[in-house]
C-alpha cells in the first residue's frame, strides 16, 4: 500500500511518515501542492492524506485534482480546521474522511486502515461491481451472491449500488439519502434505515459473512469486515 503525504508542517509530515512506516505503509511525501500534484501524475498511490493550509492552490483545490486524476484513490483531510462548514467544504471537494488536528496516530492509523481497505474491496470489471461474493450488473440491473440470484427493486438496486461503490468507507444516513434519494428527501424520516433492512434480508440473512454493518453513531459500512 503506497500513500502520498501533503503536510508543510515538518514534524507532524515526519511523524505521520515515520507511524506509517512502522505500520508496513510505503509513503512518499510532498510539502506543497506543485510537488504533490506531480508526484499524483508519477505514481499509482492508494490513499492520499492532506493538510487544508499548504503551500500552492491549498489542500481543497489540491483534492479536487487529485479526485480528477485518480477518482476511486480516497482522500483524507488533516486539518486543524474542524468547523462543521471547512468539513463540508472537504467533502465538497472530495474528501472521504476528516480527522481535525491534534488527533492520536492511532486513531489516524484506523481511518487509514478502513480507507485503503476500501480500495481493495470494490472493483469494477466491465460494467460490474463486485465486493467479496457479491456482484452487481449495472447493465442488466442484476445481482447476485454467489450462485444465487437477488431480486431487487429499483431503490435497492441503486442503494446497493452506493454501497458497493463506497465499500469500505463509514457513510452515514444523511450521505446515502443524499445520494440515493432525491433533493425532497425528508431527513426526519427513518427510511433509510427502513431500506437497509430490506437489503439485509435480501443479500446478508442465511450467510455467515455479513456485508452490511452498523457503525453506532456513524452509519453503514459495506464490505467482507
């Protein structure tokens, strides 16, 4: 697993490094957003870990380049900004996750374990998703576990579809109605939860693996955990 650090402060950049290493990650590490962009061109990296205020075009502008170059590497924010608005705007640009300085490396080292392992679970062939035993046709709007078949209707579809695109990932509720229910979406409402349960008696009940998980006071987390 190879990681690109963007950090301009040298002893946290150094700390951060040397954590990573200890934990068997290669790391590569860039000081400002010129270098960082030219090392994202350079090399095949599965996570990218930026600090908001560096050098350049900044750490939200950076993330938006970055998710153009490589779509599907996720990107964590590290940032002594923790606003509920600097956390939108790092998801606006892209982000996958945010962790607000100072925080404790083991506690980075968790969310970086979950997000490469992400990069891993999902992977696209043709125009399927499959995650562990799991496959979904996007063409033929079909799914399947297995050997055996799923019937599912068109919301369960698409919210399975979210799901395995985001494998790996925590989401929460607001994230999946945002993104599979429309604008009108009444987020008082249980629905969503009302739907995921459907979808686990569909693809998880009568297995041993579980695919969907409850992360208490976070959400979902899709994937073979």
């Amino acid at each position: 697993m190879k990681i690109l650090i963007v950090e301009d402060e040298p002893k946290v950049a150094s700390f951060i490094k040397k954590g990573l290493e200890e934990s068997q990650y290669e790391t590569d590490l860039a000081y400002d957003s010129v270098f960082a962009e030219k090392l994202a061109r350079q090399y095949k990296y599965n996570l990218f870990i930026l600090d908001i205020i560096i050098p350049g075009i900044g750490g939200f502008e950076l993330c938006k380049k970055l998710k153009m170059l490589s779509p599907n590497v996720p990107v964590l924010m590290l940032t002594a900004l923790g606003t509920t608005e600097d956390k939108l705007a790092g998801f606006d640009a892209g982000a996958n996750d945010y962790l607000v300085k100072p925080f404790e490396f083991r506690e980075l080292l968790a969310r970086v374990k979950v997000l490469v392992k992400g990069t891993d679970q999902s992977r696209e062939t043709g125009n399927r998703l499959i995650v562990a035993d799991l496959e979904l046709d996007l063409d033929r709007k079909a799914a399947r576990r297995g050997t055996s078949y799923i019937d599912l209707t068109a919301k369960e579809f698409s919210l399975l579809e979210y799901f395995m695109r985001n494998a790996g990932r925590v989401v929460s509720r607001n994230d999946i109605a945002e993104k599979v229910w429309d604008a009108s979406f009444d987020f008082g409402t249980n629905v969503v939860d009302v739907y995921i349960n459907f979808l686990r008696k569909k693809i998880d009940k009568g297995y041993d693996k579980k695919l969907i998980h409850t992360k208490v006071g976070f959400g979902y987390i899709f994937g073979d955990l």
